[in-house]
C-alpha cells in the first residue's frame, strides 16, 4: 500500500473517509428538524403540538406518501431509511385513538359501555327494542 505519511499522523491516500457535501449537509439538517419537532414537549394545557405529530408520523414513515418523502430524504442526505423510521416506530409508537377517547370520557366511551337509555328488552319478532320500563 502506498501511504502519504506516518500512518498516526497523516491519512492514508487509500482511506474512505466520507465527503459530505452542502446538499447531504442540507437534507441531514431535514431530518434533525423532523428529530427536534417530533421531541416537542405537550403544551400547559395538555395539547400535543402539530408539529410534534406531523413529526412522528412523518419519522415513522406513516402513509404512502410519507414514505416516499422518507425515502426521499434519505437517499439525499445519505442515511438508511430503515433504521430511521424502525428507530421512530419504537420510540414513537402509534396511539390507540378510541382508547384514549375512553379514557377522556367522550362519546366513544358512552357507545361502548352500552345504550345511553338504560335496559332495553326486545319483543318476539321485532327488529326495534323497546324501553324497559
């Protein structure tokens, strides 16, 4: 092999070290805006910012067309797409909806513990309940 120098103080000519252009400089800069939105804490008043979800859904590569920008993105600044978004599925993992919504009390809750009306009792051959009394 051919050396330019003393191996601890020069490179060699022969050593790969990556270039990093401003463009991959740019599309990196993308992808630690998307990190820093998605690391956004809840507001006082326990509102999740939009840019906090539009961050972890676009990180997770949820979607079609997220996953292209994903890929996209990560062909121009030079990362793995797959680690990026396996390491955002486990770290942001996706919210049940209809569970928090019964946790909240709101009307997805009412509908799953049963009719609003109490009891209802239904007549032989009838389609339609009828209010127990």
């Amino acid at each position: 092999m051919l050396y330019t120098g003393n191996q601890q103080t020069q490179p060699s000519i022969w050593s790969h070290e990556p270039i990093i252009t401003p463009e991959r400089k740019l599309w990196r800069a993308v992808l630690e805006q998307a990190y820093v939105d998605a690391e956004l804490t809840m507001s006082s008043d326990a509102w999740e910012p939009m840019e906090r979800t539009l961050a972890r859904r676009f990180l997770r590569a949820d979607g079609v067309s997220g996953a292209e920008d994903l890929k996209r993105i990560c062909e121009f600044s030079e990362v793995p797409m797959d680690r990026v978004y396996l390491w955002a599925r486990q770290r942001y993992p996706m919210e049940q909806k209809f569970d928090k919504h019964m946790e909240c009390g709101g009307l997805a809750a009412a509908f799953a513990t049963g009719p609003l009306l109490g009891s209802t009792k239904r007549e032989q051959g009838s389609r339609t309940p009828q209010i127990a009394a």
